[in-house]
C-alpha cells in the first residue's frame, strides 16, 4: 500500500511550476549483525550491518521556499522535518552559494513523502523518509552530499538511524553516531532472503526500545563475528554469513526475542539454507539461501508455505527479482 504524507510550508505560498528536489531511499530487511564493537581507538560503540531492501522505498519531493524558515508538519513527521531543516543548516554552512540556475537557496518549504515500506517492524521506514528527505532538500540545491555526511544528517534528525545511505559498500555503521567503523567490502554475497514478520501487527518503536546491554561474553562474542563477516564479504562465503548472522540474531533473543526463531533456523535447514537473520529492534526475520545451492524457483515457494504454516506473514523476498511470478523468481545481486 502506499502511503502519502505531506509537510506544510510555515507560511506564504510557493509559487507554480517553481524547481524542486527529488530524493529516493530504499528501505532494509532488519541487519545481518548488531552488537558493540571497538572503533579505531579501542572505545566500544553500538553498531550493525544492514540487510539492504532496494524493492521498497520512500520517495521525497521537496518544494522550497524564499520567504519564509522552517518546515512544519503534523506530529509523527517530526523525523523528517528535523531531516530537511538539518538538510538546509548543513547546505548553508558548508554547500555552494547560490543555486543557478533558478531561485536562491531555500530557507523553508513544504515536503511529499510517497512510501511503500510497512511501518514499525523493522524495515527502515522511519530512516527511508529521512534519508530520502535529506536527499531532495539537497537535489534542489544542485548537490550531492557525501554519503556519510547523509548518515551523519540521519542520525540527527532521528537519534539512530540504519547505513542504507552508504550504498557503495558493505558497512559496519555506528547507527547512534552517523560514524562508519569500518568497510567490510565492495558488496554482499548474492543471496535470497525469504522474510516474514514473527509478530504480525505488533510494533516496535526504536527509540523507546531500551539498547541492549551486552555481557563480557556477548562482547566477545562481536569480535569474532566481526571478522567472520568481514572474511564472508570479502570472500563471497553465504554459508559463513549466515552462521554469523544467526549467532547475532541468538544474541539479540535476550533483548527481543522471536518466538519462532529456532523453528525458523530449523526450516531454513532443512531446506539447505545458511542460517537466519533479523531486525533487532523489529520484528521481521529471515531465511538466507545460497541461489548456487538450491533452486530457489521451489525453494522459495515451499519456505513462504512453511512460514505461513507457523502462522507468520511473509514480508518479501530479498535479493529476487520482485516482478518475476512467484514459482520464477530469479536471484539478484545484493549490493550494499
């Protein structure tokens, strides 16, 4: 279903035909791990590794404004408006002088989010419209932020915030800090991911989600499975990402468990899958397969059949082509 959400101008009108911004995100299928991890100085920061969703997204057209400050919108688009005045802050300080051609820099203006993303579950929503709001505010401006400048205005405007911006790289992303810790490589592993919502209608709300606290095993724990991702990426290993995302999402039982997890760790084996991951601060899952391994035009059929057989909803499949008839999906590339 799409989802239609418009911010209004502080005041004054803009007039028709005036230029705009267009900015897109896609949304994220929960992380392939989550814990704390030492940075380059040995400190302990909260940070994950996104399972990116490129089927779905929100779309942000922004429409600016001359004569008037600030962006106002009704209360639950408070992430995104805080995102476009950060935006405007950030391009005043630090971005070019005069937008040519056309009309001069924007101090206020009136927003669209169009978005196909469910809400509350772990899929990025919140940080898509952000994300994709970031983007047009600076699309109007001629400019292309650096994607980790995006990172860093996200997590400003929303507290904590997924690595869906950083697009060109498998990242592990300080999500409470905007700050990436480190690359882990070009791209993931190809794969197909069969997702599902192991508590249908409940949501979560990130921020009121109180942060793990991890124990000194937990915390050893991350360091091996840090460099068990890193090797996995930079060697295409699927079955070794998915022993290290199912120990992440195990971890991630103490804080937000899914009922069915070991149900679904099972199925996934039974049908030659990797393992398991989720959101862990959602309530999606999911299994990962290895398209060089299984055939995925049954296996995919029969996985979704079997999670609604456990009474769960099946949100998507990642990583296969979405247009295809179900019984030919073909895999695709995961970029991250």
């Amino acid at each position: 279903m799409r989802h239609l959400r418009k911010l209004h101008p502080a005041g004054g009108s803009h007039p028709a035909g005036t230029a705009f911004g267009v900015g897109y995100a896609p949304a994220h299928h929960g992380e392939l791990l989550q814990g704390v991890f030492a940075d380059h100085t040995g400190q302990l920061r909260r940070a994950l590794v996104t399972l990116p969703l490129p089927g779905l997204g929100s779309r942000a057209v922004f429409h600016p404004s001359q004569h008037h400050w600030g962006i106002v919108g009704t209360p639950e688009l408070t992430k995104v408006r805080r995102a476009a005045i950060l935006t405007l802050q950030e391009l005043s300080q630090h971005g070019p002088p005069e937008r040519s051609p056309g009309p001069g820099p924007a101090k206020g203006g009136q927003l669209e989010i169009t978005s196909d993303i469910p809400r509350g579950i772990g899929m990025g929503s919140s940080t898509s419209d952000v994300t994709a709001t970031i983007r047009a505010v600076a699309n109007y401006h001629g400019v292309r932020l650096p994607r980790e400048t995006v990172g860093r205005l996200a997590v400003q405007a929303e507290c904590a915030s997924d690595s869906i911006m950083i697009d060109d790289r498998v990242v592990l992303f300080a999500h409470r800090d905007g700050d990436v810790l480190e690359s882990l490589g070009h791209q993931l592993p190809a794969m197909v991911v069969v997702g599902c919502d192991t508590a249908p209608g409940t949501r979560v709300d990130t921020l009121r989600f109180r942060p793990a606290d991890y124990h000194d095993d937990e915390i050893a724990a991350f360091r091996v499975l840090r460099a068990g991702l890193r090797r996995a990426v930079a060697t295409g290993d699927l079955p070794l990402l998915g022993r290290v995302a199912t120990a992440s999402a195990r971890i991630n039982q103490r804080f937000l468990p899914k009922p069915e997890l070991e149900s679904l760790l099972a199925l996934c084996h039974r049908l030659g899958g990797c393992g398991v991951q989720v959101a862990h601060s959602g309530t999606v899952a999911g299994l990962i397969f290895d398209p060089r391994r299984v055939a995925v035009d049954r296996t995919v059929p029969a996985c979704e059949a079997e999670i609604a057989r456990l009474g769960l909803a099946v949100t998507t499949v990642v990583g296969a082509d979405p247009a295809a008839p179900q019984a030919a999906r073909q895999p695709g590339r995961m970029a991250a």
